[in-house]
C-alpha cells in the first residue's frame, strides 16, 4: 500500500507531501491543486509504463508543468511581499515519488542543459524535451542513502552489490555512507557555461568517477558496494522499463509491477459519441479499460463471477432495475431492464448520469482488484440520489484495494464517512490499510501554493528528495 505520494515543481504543487491511508478523499477549492495531484499520479505511474515524457508532453510541456512561482516562498510569507523573482539557487526540477509499505520511488525530472561546446552544433528538434535526471528505489518508508536499492543518475544506473558490502546494507546517513551522500550533492546542471549537465553528461555521467572496469556479463563493478547496470540509459527511458530484470534488478521488476497496476479513472465521456455508446467486440474483461469502451463486456465478466453485487448496485440505484447485456455479431451492448419500460435501454440510449454510474459500477467491482485506484470527481452529472450507493461501492472497493478519490461533492465526502485529517481530538481510529475509515485530504491555496490543510510538522510524512549529486 502507498503511504505518501509526493510532488515537488509541478504545477501548484511546489513542494508537497501527502499522507495515504487506504481509502484517501481529497477535496478542496477550485483551482486548489486537486487535479494536479491527481495528474502528478498518472504521471508516476507513466514512469512505470515509460511513457512519462510523452505523458508530459501531451500536457503541453514541462515548461507548462514546473511551478511558476519562486521556489521558495518563505520570504514573501514573512514580510507579506508580493511575491518576487529570485535568482533560481537549485536545479530546474519537477519531482515526483511515492513511499509504500515496501519501496519507495521517485523520479526528477529536468530540462536539458542548452548545447554548448561539442555539442551545440548537434541539432535536434527534440532539443527540449525534459529529461530525466535521477531515479531511485529504495526500501522502507524514507529514502537514505543506507536504503537506497538502484539509483540513477543521468544514463547511469547502479544496484546495491549484493556481495561484498552487506554490512553497509542499513547503514544510516553518515559513517561509511557519507562518502556517498557528497556524490549525490550539489548539482551541476545550473551551473552557467558547464557541460556537466547537458547532454554530454549522459554521454560522459560521471567526468569525475574515472572509468569504470567493465565485467564479464557487461555491467561494471562502480563504485565500492554498487553494481553499474548500464552506463548509457537514454534520457526519456525510466530505469523501471529498461532494466527490470528478475537477475540483476528484481527491485525495480516489483515497483514496475505495482506502478502498472494502478488504474485511473477520470471523467468517462457520455455524448453521443462516447465508445461505452457503442456495442463493442467483447472478450472476457476483468478491468474496465479507462474510457469505458469494454462497458458491456466488463459488465458481463463481473457478472459471470457470480457476484450479486452487480445486480445490487445496479437495483440500488435505479430502483428495482436489472441490468443485462446483449450480444450481436460479437459486439456487446448493456441493456438495462427499468421498471415501467416495455423493453430495456441499450447503451445509446441511457441518459449521461445513467452510464456515467454504470462505467463506476464496473470500475469498482472489478474482479481483478489493483493494488491503487484513482477516482477523479466520480460525481460528475450523477443525481445526488446516486451518491449513497456510489459510496457502498467505493467503499467496498477499498476493502480490496487501496482507493483515492478526488470529489467536489460534499455530499459524496459526507456519504463515504470522511475523517478528517485535522481533527485532532478525534484520534480514535487510527487504522491504516484496506478497509480502513475513509480520510479526508483537503488542499488549500497560499500564494499560489498548494498545501494540505491542518499538516504540521508531526503530521508531514518523512521525505527526502535527496540531490541529484
Ligand atoms: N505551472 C504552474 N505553476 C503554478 N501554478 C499553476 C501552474 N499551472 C497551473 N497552476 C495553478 O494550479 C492551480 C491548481 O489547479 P488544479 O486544476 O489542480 O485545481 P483543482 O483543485 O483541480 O480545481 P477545480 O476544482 O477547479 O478542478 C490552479 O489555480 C492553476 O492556476
Ligand atoms: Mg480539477
């Protein structure tokens, strides 16, 4: 289960960490940073798809991504300033991570150093697209550098040797790690005129480590206790596509296998054109695909495990109906039998809330549960009638799977028995984990800047983002 998501230059969330509990409902203002959080999520889990650069791409760029206020706002805080430019000290950087029971991942994410030198006549129109900088996996609910598991930075990649150097193994910060610590501070990508940080470091990533001796089997014994993997990971590719591999890195084959797994859902399209509209050619569907297209088939399979849940659902909601499905020439359609009706609704002809809450439906009674479930404004067009049984539905998804949910609804917080995070008097229940009580996750706005609302310093989750040195 995730513990922590956190987000650090992207968007309105200039630095931010945020607690999961098992079933999280974040809520907030307009223009609070909601979908931020939630876009900052489908972007982690392109890491794990490697698509992550075009993900970002699509959004319409990094530049468009990184915080466009100062990185940091104590100044104008104290003074109650306007908010003011600063010369940039650190490193121009999107950064992205999760901690979970576990592993813990994150990912930095850079615009490419301007050509210079040798390489400033090697033109490319691809000149600007961001470039990851540094990944790391580690174990355990912190990153330290005892903890750390693989590491990249620039094209190279190292794992922790498994012979040799075990007594490091848990070494904390400092004692036989410090050494590493300095590797991994300090950037040198800003610095005016260096080379360091432009492309020419994924050719030439370490200038100062001196060549490494390369091994039989084609990785390179790195530096003390870490085992290079590769020297030459390209730019846009994630260590977690490229090198998973049961042998030399089953680490980053686990973290892939749980960031592929989490599904997200987000605003199912309802017009006319919609593809849950349209019968479809239908195969055994266990997991509903993101727009809705598999609806009947999805429906079908759910429904095929014997699980009266369906039909509970959907007689919940639409008084007494009965859903089934047909199937013409392979195609499968929804027909939904509604009491008063001569003969039942097809896809085509349910109303927006109606298929809206039958894509839900689906969704959430998947029989093939994922380790992490995103719901953006489920409520979206359903009838506030609707919202108690999408509630028993969301919460018994989150018996199976870790859920968060992203709503504006008030009614839908209050239908799914929110705690919220900031009452402190109200410590009773403390579970965490599947099946625990819903939390609330409210984000507010300073200066621009998102936060979580009643997080203090006890209630912050430990993060460190490390450096990319
Ligand atoms: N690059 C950026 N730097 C800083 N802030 C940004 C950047 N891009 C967008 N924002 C701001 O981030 C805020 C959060 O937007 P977001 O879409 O996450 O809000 P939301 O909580 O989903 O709101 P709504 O309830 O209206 O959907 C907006 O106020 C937006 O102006
Ligand atoms: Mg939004």
């Amino acid at each position: 289960m995730l513990t922590a998501v956190a987000v650090s230059g992207y968007r309105s969330l200039r630095d931010v960490v945020v607690p999961l509990h098992g079933l999280d409902v974040v809520t907030g203002a307009n223009g609070s940073g909601k979908s931020s959080l939630y876009r900052s999520l489908r972007l982690l889990a392109g890491c794990g798809r490697g698509d992550v650069i075009g993900t970002l791409a699509r959004e319409g760029g990094l530049q468009s991504a990184l915080w466009a206020g100062p990185a940091t706002l104590g100044g104008a805080r104290d003074r109650g300033h306007a908010v003011q430019g600063t010369r940039r000290k650190g490193p121009i950087s999107l950064q992205l991570g999760f901690a979970s029971d576990d592993f813990g991942y994150l990912v930095d994410l850079g615009l490419p150093q301007q050509a210079s030198g040798v390489d400033a006549g090697s033109a490319s129109a691809f000149l600007r697209d961001p470039e990851i900088k540094r990944e790391v996996v580690w174990s355990g609910p912190v990153m330290r550098p005892g903890s750390v598991l693989v590491r990249r930075r620039w094209g190279v990649v190292e794992t922790r040797a498994t012979s040799g150097s075990d007594d490091d193994w848990d070494a904390g910060w400092g004692g036989s790690e410090g050494e590493d610590e300095s590797e991994w501070e300090s950037d040198p990508v800003e610095a005016p005129g260096s080379r360091t940080g432009s492309r020419a470091a994924y050719r030439d990533p370490a200038p100062s480590g001196g060549p490494g001796a390369r091994s039989a089997g084609g990785s390179r014994r790195g530096r003390p206790g870490w085992t290079e993997l590769t020297r030459s990971l390209r730019p846009w590719e994630s260590m977690l596509t490229e090198l998973a591999d049961p042998e030399r890195a089953p680490e980053l084959l686990r973290v892939r296998r749980m960031m592929r797994g989490w599904r997200f859902y987000d605003g199912f399209r309802a017009d006319a054109g919609a593809p849950a509209r349209t019968p479809q050619v239908g195969t055994r569907t266990p997991v509903l695909a993101d727009d809705g297209r598999d609806l009947a088939a999805a429906l079908q399979t759910i429904r095929e495990q014997g699980d009266r849940a369906l039909d509970h659902a959907v007689a919940d909601a639409f008084d007494g109906a009965i859903l089934d499905s047909t199937v013409e020439g392979g195609r499968f359609d929804v027909a939904l039998h509604q009491p008063g009706m001569l003969r039942p609704l097809s896809g085509a002809e349910l109303s927006d809330g109606t298929l809206r809450y039958l894509l839900l439906v689906a969704a959430l009674l998947t029989p093939d549960p994922p380790p992490l479930m995103v719901l953006n404004e489920p409520e979206t067009s359903l009838h506030p009638q609707l919202l108690p049984p999408l509630a028993r539905l969301i919460r018994a998804a989150a018996e199976r799977s870790q859920v968060m949910v992203v709503s504006h609804s008030r009614a839908l917080v209050d239908e799914l028995g929110v705690v919220d995070l900031d009452d402190d008097d109200d410590q009773d229940d403390t579970r965490v984990g599947l099946g625990s009580p819903a939390r609330g996750i409210t984000l507010a706005k300073d200066l621009g800047e998102t936060f979580v609302q009643g997080q203090g310093l006890l209630t912050t989750p430990a993060w460190s983002w490390g450096t990319r040195r």
